[in-house]
C-alpha cells in the first residue's frame, strides 16, 4: 500500500483527508500518464455514488483531467462495477470511481480502475503519489490538445442492458425485497429487477446526499430482515454505497452472508460441471461453518488475506472462477473483474429458479460457528506475533481445537492492533481460548 492510495482506494473524510486539490492533482496526472502512454488524447471514465462531495470531486478530477489533455466521460451516479465493466467493454484507458463505499456521507474516496476494469497496479499508483507530492511535474495542455467532458450515461445505461441479459430466468411473480442503501444502486437494482418482471419492493431509495449507508443498507441488515418479513417477500438483497457488495435475506428473514454465497453458487457450479478446478477462493475471515459445508459436499477452498483484491488476485492466477469475503463481495470472474451486488444477486435468485427452492433450505447447510475476536493494542505488531511464546500458545490451541474451530491470530492493517479470533463450538470455548493467547501477549510485555 502506498501513502494514499490503500487496497481500496484513495479515502478519508473529504476536504480533510482527501482534499478537491488532490482530486485535481490525481485527474492531472493519470490525463497526462495515458495520454503519453496510447499517444494521443486519452479516454478516461468517472463514475460517483451519491455523497455530496461526490459532485466536487468529480468536477475536480474533471478538471485535472481536461488540463492534461484527456476526455472525461461522465456516467454520473452508478455503481463501482458498473464503471469497471463500461472501462473494459468500451476500450477506456482506464476508470475512476469516486465512493467511500460502505463509509458515512462524509467520507469519500477515488478508486483508479485500468484498462481491463481492474483495480490499479501498484507501480501506476505509486507515480500519481509521487505527484500529488511534487516528485514529478507534468506539462499543462494547450489550443486544440485541451480535453473535455462528454456525458456518458449511456455506459450507464449499457450496463443495466448487461445484468438484465444475466439472468437466465424471467423473475416473474417473485416478490424482492431491495435495500439500495441511498446509493449508487437506488436507481439501477429496481430497472434490473422490473425488467425481469419481479415484483419489486424498494427501501431507502431516497439520496439526498447525506443519508448515504445511514442505518441502512448491507451494514444495517436489520432493516431488510424485518421489511422482507413484513411484507411477505420471497428473498430480498442489500447493497453498500457504490453497490460493490450484497448481502442476502431469506424469506424468513434470515441472514445469508457472502459465505453463505460462496457456498450456495460454488455448489450450484459444481452440480453443472462448472467450477473449474472445483475450488472457491475465500479470505482467513470466512467463517469455520463454510469450510465445513464445503468440505461435505467435496469443493475444496483457497484462502487469501483480507480483501477483494487478493480475492482477485488469487483467482487470476489460479483460474478459479468464484471467489469472495464474508462481508457479500463476492467476484465472478466469468462475467466481472470486481464484487458485484447486483449482479450477486441476480445469480442468487438463477439458483432459487432453477433448483426450485426457498433461500432457507439452499442457505441452511452452512451453519456458523460461534466466533469472538478481540483486538489488542501492542507497542509493535511483529513483535507480539512472531514472539516464541505466542507463537506456542496459538498452535496449543489450534492442536486442541482440531477439527472442532480454528484459530487466527494477525496483525490491522491500518492500526498496531493485533487481532485474536477463534471460532468454535460454543462462546465459552472461544472466550476462554481467545483470553488464553491474550494471557501471553500481556504476560510477555507487549501491551502498549
């Protein structure tokens, strides 16, 4: 990772973290850099989910953008895999999307896409840095070689045509339950789902520029529990702010996580011939419960660091064609190069169809073992995890948990927290496993 640029983007609160001069700056120097590289005006995609500050950083990557010499075409509000996709599809030098995703209104972020809709190398992020901190300097456009905007709805709308063409299935008489989270989907998830002839129940559908992921959406499934039971829906998805991420309900109001979906379309694949090296790629903090489920019906798993990224990554290298986090993004790599809400949902409902079955019963297999994770603030990270002791203690509970749960123990990525979870039978068994790591962490001096 590099100064600014995390696993996920350029984030923080905006004009406070993320400023409108380092938007500027950003679109300065990617108009410039692919100008140089395809020789000659370069085409650059901005889409923004629906934050207030998501109209001043669009203006502003605009700006740097057109002073470098590249055209910006704007698809307006959509959603992050919808700009990965029209990237690709239509031959863009690369993408920005401007979302903080799951974040609160304040909070705003700039995701760079390349060519294929893939999130950027790190070489290329590593030279916009050196920018924005006046390592490099790039020449400003003139006359005929200033860019400009063009309005790009229509990729917008190209994508909706996209997901439609998705389903293999007419959704009519199915009653669905959406939570579009006042984001980028509040728009796109009800034209899919009307056009595939459901019977469309729509919540928190009303951006106003503040309200994005308030209470609602994927990080408050609450809300979709109750309103899929209220209304006696048949299953029902939630979204994040820029729609990357789903989280389902199942008719009876239950909870059905990416874990779940890795598990429901792995198995699906596998009964069609489909998976390819019949492997799913997960992350260390998928639940015990699925790789038991998966385990019983014979597909074996991947795991990866915490991340879509190295999801991807993984699943590039590998060719396995599933991949996914607990937390609904879930990557299938036949058809996107990025977590898809939408479009996870669209496969989530072509396995209800065609094996003619509630959510429930296709979700019920995976049962979730209790888990307890506790966060420790330690003087240095890889001190207290590669510590002798420690480093007993954990395998002493992995030995005596066996094949009943699991334990893991790893360093924040953004804090100098290590983090100690267990999952197991019961809370009691983790708790008390759990307190036992941290029994050493603290009897050895590392607590900060």
């Amino acid at each position: 990772m590099g100064k600014y640029f995390g696993t996920d983007g350029f984030r923080g609160e905006a004009n406070k973290d993320l400023t409108f001069e380092h938007a500027v700056k950003i679109g300065r120097f990617l108009g410039w850099y692919y100008g140089e590289r395809v020789g000659k005006k370069a085409k650059i995609v901005i889409g923004k989910d629906t934050r207030r500050s998501s109209y001043m950083f669009e203006y502003a990557l605009c700006t740097g953008l057109m002073a470098s010499g590249a055209d910006a075409y704007i698809m307006h509000v959509t959603t992050t895999p919808s700009v990965a996709y029209i990237t690709r599809v239509d031959d863009f030098d690369c993408g920005i999307m401007i979302s903080a995703s799951h974040n609160p209104f304040y909070d705003n972020g700039i995701k760079l896409l390349n060519g294929a809709g893939e999130k950027m190398d790190e070489e290329t992020i590593l030279k916009v840095e050196d920018y924005i901190d006046g390592k490099l300097e790039v020449p400003v456009s003139q006359r005929e070689a200033i860019g400009r905007t063009v309005d790009y709805v229509a990729g917008r709308n190209r994508y909706i045509g996209y997901l439609i063409s998705m389903s293999k299935y007419s959704f009519k008489n199915v009653k669905v339950g959406l939570d579009v989270a006042n984001g980028s989907a509040w728009q796109i998830a009800r034209a899919v789902f009307e056009a595939l002839g459901a019977k469309v129940y729509v919540m928190n559908d009303h951006p106003d520029g503040y309200n994005i992921n308030t209470d609602c959406g994927s990080t408050h499934i609450e809300h979709l529990q109750k309103f899929v039971v209220d209304n006696g829906l048949d299953v029902g998805f939630a979204y994040d702010g820029d729609a990357d991420r789903c989280l389902t309900v199942d008719e009876k109001g239950q909870l059905v996580t990416g874990d779940h979906t890795l598990y429901i379309y792995g198995l699906y694949m596998k009964e069609r011939g489909k998976l390819l090296n019949n492997k799913v790629v997960t992350t260390v903090m998928s639940n015990f419960g699925l790789y038991k489920a998966l385990d019983k019906v014979g597909i074996e798993y991947e795991k990866t660091k915490v991340g879509d990224k190295y999801v991807y990554e993984n699943m590039v290298e590998t060719g396995n064609r599933l991949g996914g986090e607990q937390s609904g993004h879930t990557i299938f790599l036949k058809y996107e190069t990025t977590g898809d809400g939408i479009l996870t949902s669209l496969k989530m409902m072509e396995v209800m169809l065609a094996k003619e079955k509630p959510m429930s019963e296709l979700a019920a297999p995976v049962v979730f073992y209790p888990q307890v994770l506790k966060n420790v603030r330690v003087k240095s990270k890889p001190a207290a995890q590669n510590d002798p002791d420690v480093q007993a203690a954990v395998k002493r509970v992995a030995e005596e948990l066996g094949d009943t749960g699991r334990i893991l123990v790893r360093e924040s990525g953004t804090e100098p927290v290590i983090r100690v979870m267990v999952e197991a039978e019961t809370d009691e068994i983790c708790e008390k496993y759990v307190d036992s790591v941290i029994d050493v962490i603290t009897a050895k001096g590392h607590l900060a």
